[in-house]
C-alpha cells in the first residue's frame, strides 16, 4: 500500500499545483461553492483520542460541533466536512477515522455585538489568556484571523463533547489555498474508502446524496474524456491512468 503523504500546510500554501486528477475531483465543490458564493476563511481538524471506527457517530459528533458553534455564535456558519481514515499501520489510530472541515467567518456584525452566552464566553477567554478580546469589539474593533482562531479552539474545547484535551487533538487554520484544501480533504475516496465515508454530507452546507451521485458521475464522464484523450494522441502513447492520475493513490496516513 502507497503511504505517501500530503502535507496540509503544502495543500494550503498559495500556488500549490493540483494534479489534473485533483482538478477533476475537486470541481463539482468548486461549483457548488461559486453558485453559492461561499467564502470559506478557516480549516479546522479534529481527531480522536483513540481508533474511531463507529461511523455513525462520526455524524453525531460532528452534528453536535456544528449546534455547538451555531449555537453560541446565534449564526449560521456555511461549511463543507470529511471524514478521514488513518491509514499508517505504525498509528496508534489505524483504521479509525478523524474529521475535517472547511468554514466561512463569522460575521463582523456578530463579532461586535457579542451578547449573552458569547460575551461571557469572550471575557472567560480574554481572562484566560489576558487578551481585550471582548473590549476590542465592544469598541468596533474586529478581531485579527489569529485572535479569532484562539478563540474558535477554545470554544470548541468547552462546547464540543469529541474534541481532545491534547493539542494534537484540535487544530484550526487560515485558509490560503480553498482549492488545495478540499483536495486534500477528498483524496481518499479514490482508495477504496466510499464517498459516503469521505465526505459528510449531513453536516455540510449545500451537499447531499444527489450531489454525490452528480460528483462520481461528473470524475466518470472525465475519466472517459482524458483516456480517449491519450487515445488520440500516438505521440504521448506511453502516457497512460497511472501517469495521468498519479496523485490519486497518494494520501496521508
């Protein structure tokens, strides 16, 4: 079994190059994010402290941290979530899967007008880690990416029944790279690992089970084109599937 890993901060990094395979499977998402006109600003990831093989609570834990944020933040957050197994047999995790997910920002009118539960959780957080969050935005100051990244981690750690204690555990990001990002974050369902497991659809924004079908209908149909492609052109013969879509037996273990 191919263990080469994908490494996020390179997925991210801004002129990361897509393989055209990558190109192919990432479309139908970019579709739905430019119909939509999505701005997805950050990338989070939460893992377990042990094998999670249950797949349906991945569901129910994931579900529970989109109430939670909701919740607290009296907003709704567009987002896109994954599943992903560990497939390292050296992984004190193998076989269990962790999650991903992509989200927009909360709205700056939400940020400076922090009320009820959101604005105790802000002066807890500021005495915490001695910041002014909670001043800054009562004076209309909005948050930098980093400040609101500490504060998200923290939220999540106090909210979310799944969410590790360790820092390992929860991890959240800018997003550079949306592209590259939901590349990795699909690269699996290419191993054998259904789409149903990879990507959540439940718990994502403007996915279901029809835009499954449309998405693995849409990778066949282009299959097709680039094997007829390579077909048609005797001067490239020795370019076949493998070369073409080399990168997708590549995932992190």
């Amino acid at each position: 079994m191919n263990t080469h890993i994908i490494d996020i901060d390179e997925c991210n990094r801004q002129g990361y190059e897509l393989t055209e395979y990558d190109k192919i499977r990432i479309q139908p998402f970019k579709d739905v994010i430019d119909s939509n006109q999505v701005k997805f600003r950050f990338f989070g990831t939460i893992d377990y402290w042990f094998p999670m093989t249950t797949f349906e609570r991945l569901g129910e834990d994931t579900r529970q941290l989109v109430f939670s944020l909701q919740k607290l933040f009296k907003c709704g957050i567009q987002r896109f979530h994954f599943n992903e197994m560990h497939l390292n047999p050296q992984s004190k995790n193998y076989g269990g899967f962790h999650r991903h997910w992509v989200m927009e920002d909360i709205p700056d009118s939400v940020w400076l007008n922090p009320k009820g539960q959101l604005a105790t959780f802000m002066q807890v957080f500021d005495k915490k880690f001695d910041s002014q969050l909670y001043f800054c935005c009562l004076s209309g100051e909005v948050p930098s990416d980093e400040l609101k990244i500490k504060f998200i981690k923290k939220v999540i750690r106090d909210l979310h029944h799944s969410c590790p204690n360790g820092y390992a555990g929860l991890d959240v990001r800018p997003i550079y790279n949306i592209d590259g990002l939901i590349s990795y974050c699909t690269k699996q369902n290419t191993h054998n690992i259904p789409n149903d497991y990879v990507i959540d659809t439940g718990n994502s924004s403007h996915l279901d089970n029809e835009f499954v079908r449309r998405m693995q209908s849409y990778i066949r149909q282009h299959y097709k084109q680039q094997l007829c492609k390579q077909h048609n052109q005797p001067n490239t013969a020795e370019m076949n599937m493998e070369s073409v879509f080399a990168s997708a037996s590549h995932f992190m273990s």
